[in-house]
C-alpha cells in the first residue's frame, strides 16, 4: 500500500504531478529509487512525444558569477507564456545559465550532455525532460553566451 507520505516525498523530490508519483510508486513496489527512474524513463518519452512541437514562447535568464568576472545569458524557450512565466521555469533558465557559467560548455548540445552542478546524479537533458514531463510542454535550451 503506498502512503500518502511516500507520494508527498517521492513529489517533493521531483516537482512531477501526484497522480505520476503514486503510479510510479505503485510499479516500483514503493521503492522511492526505482520510482524516481521510472519517473525519469517517463520524462524522456514525453519529451520525445512533444518533440515536434513549436516554440513559441520563453524566457531569457542571467548569471553573473561572485565579483562578476563570469556572466552568463540562456535562452530557454517553451510552447506558451503561462509557462514561460512561471517562476519554476524561470529558476530552470538561472539554473541553466549558472551550469554554463560553471563548466564553460561549446555548444548546447556538449550542455545537455553535462552532469548537473547542483545534482550530479542528473544531466541538463534529465533536468529538462523532468521540466517538460511537469509542464507538459517542450522546453528547449535555444542559445547561451557566456563572457
């Protein structure tokens, strides 16, 4: 039987909706590790499935680094503005652009394939697949620049 507890844990952990977290709750036998990767697989079949949506909509997100030697501008872009004005979706972008900051990557795509700064069990990929599992919309990194 899962607990209500276990759902409130396992959503709190990762932002994704009740109903997800108590189906992958149900298939990982309450294991709150297995759910989490079953959540993760899901994120990516979503992301998959919108992949041919349009962007329409987003936001632009800046990081200046302690003493600003180091800034960073991201534009991360999504299907309409009641999401791109979500302060979620916000935090997302400034925590894309603290990654860029951190680990200077060439392209969007060597970004996507990094471990997380602030999670190293997560890619920028994971974290955005999450991002477009909870939002159901496509989110893509557009463009960065760092100085």
């Amino acid at each position: 039987m899962i607990t209500a507890e276990q759902i409130k844990q396992l959503r709190d952990e990762t932002g994704v909706g009740v109903s997800l977290c108590r189906t992958a709750l149900e298939e990982a036998g309450g294991d709150r590790e297995k759910a989490k990767a079953i959540l993760a697989r899901r994120g990516a079949d979503a992301a998959a499935k919108k992949a041919d949506r349009a962007l329409g909509a987003g936001t632009v997100a800046a990081y200046l680094h302690q003493g600003g030697k180091v800034g960073v501008l991201v534009e991360l872009a999504s299907e309409t503005d009641f999401v791109s004005g979500n302060e979620e979706f916000k935090s997302l972008a400034h925590n894309i652009a603290m990654q860029v900051a951190a680990i200077n990557p060439a392209d969007v795509s060597l970004l996507l394939a990094s471990q997380f700064i602030k999670n190293p069990d997560q890619t920028i990929q994971t974290l955005i697949e999450g991002a477009i599992q909870k939002f159901g919309e496509k989110i893509k990194i557009v463009r960065f620049v760092r100085f």
